[in-house]
C-alpha cells in the first residue's frame, strides 16, 4: 500500500503506536462438539 500511494504522488510515511490486545478467558476457550453417536440399530 505505502508503495502505491508513494508512486500516486502522495506524501506518505510510517507513525509508530502502541498497541495492546488482551483475550478473556472465553475467547480464549476453544469449544469441541462431541461427534453424535453412531446409530447400531438397524430398520
């Protein structure tokens, strides 16, 4: 991106942030559904 405004002829340039990313335990929590079970009985 920086490349192709540069070559638009804008006037452009990286600025430096601070940048904090906290998870919760929830989003940090993966959650599985167990596979139904297989049905043994026959019609």
């Amino acid at each position: 991106m920086y490349t192709q405004l540069k070559k638009a002829g804008y006037n452009v340039w990286y600025q430096k942030f601070d940048f904090e990313y906290t998870e919760t335990l929830a989003e940090k929590a993966s959650v599985v559904s167990p596979r139904p079970a297989r049905s043994t009985s026959r019609p």
